[in-house]
C-alpha cells in the first residue's frame, strides 16, 4: 500500500504524470495543479482562482470565479471517465481528489516501482489487523466468533453426537467451525496451515455456497460429503474469516468453489485490498494448536 509519506514525497512528479495521462494543457492544467496539491487542500476555489486570474480570463469582463470552476468541472469529468467513481455536488471535486490519492498514486507508485509487492506473509498479517473485537450493537444480538470445535460421531445409546469448543487438539482429531456473525453476505475462510501453506475452504468441496445467512454457518456444510476437518500436522492452525456484503469478484473463487484452492500472494492480495475497500467487511480469526496424541 502506498503511505502518505510516499505521497508527500513525490507529489510533485505524481502531478505531473498525471497531467500527461489526462492530456491536460492550458487552463486545465493550470487548475489541475492548484486545486489537487496537497499545499492548497484548505483554499476555497475563489481564492484559488484569483491567484491565477491572469492566465485565466482574457479580459477583465470575465469572472475569474466561474472559469475556475467551470475547468473544474471539465476536469472532474476527465477523471471519471477515466475510472474515478462518479459523484455529483460542489464536493465533487473531493471524490476526485480522494481517488487520485489513493487509487491513482498507488497504481503510479508501482509503475514506478515506488511500491514493492507484499510477501504473503506481509498480506495475511495485515489482514489480521483488520480484526476487531466485535460487540453486540443491540441488546440480544450475537457476538461474532471464529470457532473450532472437536467432533464426535453419535454413540449406540449416548444421544446425539457432541462438539467440544477447545484451542488445543491432537492429531488425527476429528474438527468442525463454526463462523457466528449477525451480517448477512458471503463467507471466504482461509486455513493457514503449520508449514505456512494457505488453503481457501469456503468456498470449497467442504461449503460450496459461500452465503451467510446472517447467524451462523457451520463447516463443513451439512450437505458436504466431507463431514470435518482433519488435523494431521503439528503446531499451530490459524482460520481467517472475511464476510463481505457481496462475493468479490475473483474466478479464483470459483475454482476454489469445485476443490479447495492453495492461496497463494496474489490471491491474498487481491482480498486485502477487497476488504480494505469495504466499509462494511467483517474479518474474524481464530488460531488453535495440533499436538501429538496421547499415548
């Protein structure tokens, strides 16, 4: 991701190569300059426009004022046309301002090779920071969790099966998760195994659908042919959950969808930067420890 003082930084070649991008010249430039420098964020356009009076009017007839945000105007267009997310009012030119920063400095800084790609490691570690200790906002309401719980079959007279919640399980145990949230969307899971390797369950030949109901989705889906998770390795197992309002739109989960995907970088990246465009997401994780089995 690009920082602020990367921005700050190379601002002013940052302008520049915008301006070529966006083929501005003459007065589009002249404005383009003066209203999206960091320097003159607090100037009101009036201001602005009369510092540049000269090279904006032809002659004294005119008004300074309405040229300025006349090009202005012009130039948000320009923007969205050019993929800034349309949006109308005299605080247009914020959402101009907003893109440019974030999503145009971004993809200028690699171009540039300003910004080096994240590691995995790097991409599910700041996923993890997108976790918050998720309270019931009304009275009633569940309280979001990542749980793993250990199965066991139903026995010849002993009533139904049980679920064990624990944090520590042996190897070769029998698991089952459970993903509480009240909002409603669509579930991706994400296994990280002990060796480091990542694995997509949901969706996966373990839960299809990834549709969250808005209460509870238990894993592996009840209309799984798989009826839980194995645990064959030692150390520690972290779960990763992301709950978004719609499915992002990535093929990779569709693969993943017919057989549980290995995640690699790109992967990871790709819902990193999802989820840090979603103000509404939800993440949750979880970590349990496999050890050896009792003898």
């Amino acid at each position: 991701m690009a920082t602020l003082t990367q921005y700050d930084e190379n601002e002013g070649d940052f302008i520049d190569a915008m301006v070529n991008r966006f083929n501005f010249s003459g007065k589009k430039d002249l404005v383009f300059r003066s209203r999206f420098i960091k320097d003159n964020d607090g100037c009101i356009h009036q201001k602005l426009a009369q510092q540049s009076a000269k090279h904006l009017i032809d002659d004294e007839s005119q008004d300074a004022g309405q040229i300025y945000r006349q090009t202005l105007a012009s130039i948000c267009d320009k923007m969205e046309e050019m993929g800034c997310p349309p949006s109308k009012g005299a605080d247009r030119w914020k959402n101009c301002r907003r893109w440019l920063r974030e999503e145009m400095f971004a993809q200028w800084a690699k171009e540039q090779g300003l910004i080096k790609p994240r590691t995995i490691e790097e991409c599910w570690n700041e996923l993890k920071t997108k976790v918050k200790n998720s309270q019931p906002a009304k009275a009633g309401e569940m309280q979001s969790e990542l749980i793993v719980e250990k199965w066991e079959p139903q026995l010849a007279g002993m009533g139904a099966r049980r679920n064990i919640k624990r944090q520590e399980f042996p190897t070769n145990s029998d698991l089952t998760y459970r993903v509480i949230s009240p909002q409603v969307g669509h579930l991706i899971l994400f296994e990280r195994e002990p060796n480091g390797t990542i694995v997509c369950l949901c969706p996966s030949e373990y839960a299809p659908s990834s549709y969250h109901a808005g209460k509870e989705t238990k894993l592996p889906h009840p209309d799984s042919e798989e009826k839980f998770f194995g645990s064959d390795e030692l150390g520690w197992e972290q779960l990763l959950a992301v709950i978004t309002p719609e499915l992002p739109p990535f093929p990779w989960l569709e693969d993943s969808r017919q057989e549980a995907l290995e995640v690699d970088r790109e992967h990871l990246a790709e819902i990193l930067d999802y989820v840090s465009g979603q103000t509404n997401a939800e993440v949750l994780y979880t970590e349990y420890l496999v050890i050896n089995s009792p003898r």
